[in-house]
C-alpha cells in the first residue's frame, strides 16, 4: 500500500527539500509540484479503481502538526482518494518548528508542495506571488456558497482569493482543572485581569510546590492581544506598517519578567524542552503546569493526551477588553505553480465542503467554516467539543459588544518569533535586563519588517 504520510524532522530539513521528498517513488521526479501524467485506466493494473478514462494525477500536500492531526489528515486523504481515484495523494508534515524553513526552502527551489497550510502569515506569500489564484475556480471544482463571508475575506490579499481557512478559532487560556482542584482554588472566570493572573499563577504554585508552575510564558504568542488590548496592533496592515512603538510592548516583557521572579511561571530552561503547544511534551499534559495561551482547537489533542480535566477561560482583559477574535486558525493554499490547478480547487472543495470529511477531521483546525459542517459536528459533539464550542461561542459574543479586527502575521513573520524567543529567552536566562533586551528586539522587528514588506 502506498506510504501517504512523511514525517520531516528539522536535521534532515535540507536533505528533504532537495530530494523533494521522493517516498514511494512519486513526487521525487516531482520538481513543478504536481506529478506527471500516470496515464489513464487502459493501462492501469488489475484493481486499479474505473477512473472513467481521467487523467491520474498525483498532488503533494504539506501540513505541521503533531501525530494525532497527522492521523486525522491521512484519514481525510484516504477518503478523498476513494472519491476521487484519479487523484493521489502524497502528505508530508512535520512540527510547527522548521515547517516554515522547509516550506520556504521548496519555494525557493521550485519544489513546492500542490497544497500547503498556511496561518497569520499568508501575507508573506501572497505578497511573494507564489500563491496560486483560486478565483477562477470559484464556482466550478469549488463552492463557496455556504463559506463564512468573513473567512473568505481573510483569504482574499490584493484582489484575489489566495487562502482557504480550514478552520476557525479563538485563542484563549487553556486551564488544567484537575490541577487546580488539587491545590484547593477556585478555577478562573471570564472577566478576569492580568493581575488575576499573575497573583493566580503564583498561587498555584505555591500551593503545589516544588516542580508546578502557574503558567507558561507566552510572551511571543501574546504580543498582538496584549497591543489590541491597549489600542495598538501589532501590524496595521491597511497602511503597511508596524502597529506599534518600543513603549507600547515594553510593559507585556516587564509583565512576563516580573511574574517570573515571583515564582509562577515555567522556568525558561523546562520551557525550551517542555514546548507549550506541543501535546506530547506539554506541562500541561504532565499536570506540571496550569495555563497556557492555545489556539481552542488544540484542546482536543491536549484532552486526548492526558485524564486531568482541562477547560478554556477566555484572555485575562486589558484596557479596552480581550482584544481576541473569532477568527481563522489556518488554511489551504495552492502553489502558484501547480500543474494540476483544477484539481487542487477540487481537494480543497472537499477539505470545506464535504460532512464525511467534516467527521474524520472535526475541530482539529478549528471550527468549521460552513454552516453545514458545523451542524455535521455539533450533532455528535464530544465533551471536549462541547467545551470547545462552548468557549467559541463566547467569544464571538464578546466580540459583538468589543469588535477587534482580524490580524494578519506581520511580514518576515519566522524571523520575528524567532526574535522574540531569543528575546524572551535572554531575559529569562538573566543575560540581558527587560530594557535592553526590548530595545535591542524592536530596533530588531523594525529592520525584519522593512527587509520583508513589498515595495
């Protein structure tokens, strides 16, 4: 049986990228991003599926994520594959970490997957052209119809629809219950402030002892709520430019530190080997850890990975509310040059549209982004599902009464959370004090933002 899913690891990153990672002999001869013709079913083996005389084309599909999403994805393409058996399908995935190397890496060469995911940071690529126009498509191998208007704005970047969300979300506090329960405190509330949280996390810890932390840093992932909660953004992408100055985030980094020194959160060495949103070695999982920021359609992989109770608040409220959005999680784009555009319209179409589909891949990527789909899961929804439906709804309720608009990663996006990880990791590590660390890491975004943004 054909292998449907490489896993990349980042030490073999190059490697792969050159040999346009040739599993089962398709896609290394591969180098436009789609394979050529396979010929039809005249000369297909004994027990090739009736094709009806199409075309056998073979597309190549790259997501990050872990094993359980991985498990779901395959899934989902072996499906496709039944209902489309002139179509193949090769998938590649790997971590989050290295996804975006490898991603760039195949661009760069020519030797980019047919269909790849994409988050926040679709800018960059829709902005390089490498993004494949799916306008043309509309219609015909892909129906939009029952399509959330605002989702099919978010993919839509410089007149031409480019992005397909697979999933929408709301980032929220993801709470180990069990844990709190255990140390005798009350879980916490909506409504919440940043001094809750700061006071909440220490107390945990305290009353837990050595080796529980409150909370993990995420001073990276939470940038843009913490500027859209004091009136800025991090990208104010309506008129190219950088949302924010150094005064405007040097408070988030003195929180992050100050909250350290009090003892509530994971230390920044157990932090680098423990990665937050990774479920298999999440703090999280382990009961070691309280809270977290994580995206609601991670709760499912986290919840499957542990027997503690976890549950979503939503964001500790600034100055003018949450500033958190119901909003896309990530998407499918095609390559600009694909040699089978059609039928890339066609798997995506299936990704949105199709209920079967709907029922393997659930809220993995979020909330799905057609009424039907939604209906599709909602009517069989799990506990955590519920919880997960439960919280979305209250974001989007808030967001009624607070709007905040949708953001966009701003462009050089991987070299700046790598800035700020370094940045966070240096005050963490006691390297460099909270004020030079931050000078020294807008001065840094600034120069990554002009070196990326188009002319």
């Amino acid at each position: 049986m054909k292998k449907k899913v490489l896993l990349f690891g980042l030490a073999a990153l190059t490697a792969l990228s050159l040999s346009a990672c040739g599993n089962s002999g398709g896609p290394a001869a591969n180098e436009g991003g789609a394979a050529g013709n396979a010929g039809n079913n005249a000369n297909a083996p004994a027990g090739t599926p009736d094709n009806g005389g199409q075309e056998q084309v073979e597309l190549r599909m790259m997501w990050w994520g872990d094993q359980n999403r991985a498990d779901l994805t395959n899934k989902a393409i072996d499906l496709f594959e039944q209902k489309n058996p002139n179509i193949k399908i090769t998938g590649e995935f790997g971590p989050s970490d290295g996804y975006f190397d490898k991603l760039n890496t195949q661009l760069a060469s020519g030797t980019a997957p047919d269909v790849f995911f994409l988050g926040g940071n679709v800018v960059d690529y829709a902005d390089k052209g490498v993004l494949l126009d799916l306008g043309p498509y509309v219609g015909k191998e892909l129906n939009l119809g029952d399509m959330d208007p605002a989702m099919k704005e978010y993919g839509t970047l410089g007149g031409k629809l480019v992005h397909l969300s697979a999933g929408a979300n709301a980032r929220g506090i993801v709470v180990n219950k069990s844990m709190f329960d255990k140390a005798g405190l009350p879980v916490p509330q909506d409504g919440w402030s940043w001094n809750d949280y700061a006071r909440i996390s220490k107390e945990i810890a305290d009353k837990l002892g050595k080796g529980y932390y409150g909370t993990y840093n995420f001073t990276t992932d939470g940038h843009d709520i913490f500027l859209k909660q004091n009136g800025k953004q991090l990208y104010d992408m309506a008129n190219g430019k950088l949302g924010f100055e150094e005064a405007d985030i040097l408070p988030w980094f003195q929180y992050w530190d100050q909250t350290t020194k009090a003892g509530g959160v994971v230390p920044a060495e157990l932090q680098v080997s423990n990665p937050p949103a990774d479920a298999s070695k999440s703090l999280i999982v382990t009961g070691k850890a309280a809270m977290t920021l994580l995206p609601s359609n991670l709760l499912g992989s986290f919840q499957s990975a542990t027997k503690d109770e976890l549950i979503m608040v939503q964001v500790p409220r600034g100055a003018k509310g949450t500033g958190v959005v119901f909003e896309s999680s990530q998407g499918l784009s095609g390559y600009a040059k694909t040699k089978h555009p059609g039928e890339v319209a066609k798997l995506m179409d299936f990704w949105i549209n199709d209920p079967d589909a709907a029922k393997i891949l659930g809220n993995n990527r979020g909330v799905p982004v057609t009424s039907a789909n939604r209906a599709v899961l909602e009517g069989s929804a799990s506990e955590t599902d519920k919880i997960v439906y439960d919280f979305t709804s209250r974001v989007s309720e808030a967001t009624k009464k607070e709007p905040f608009a949708v953001s966009y990663n701003p462009p050089g996006n991987a070299e700046f959370i790598k800035l700020s990880d370094n940045t966070v990791q240096l005050i963490g590590f006691g390297k460099e004090s909270v004020d030079k660390a931050v000078q020294s890491f807008y001065d840094g975004t600034v120069k990554i933002f002009e070196s990326n943004v188009q002319p």
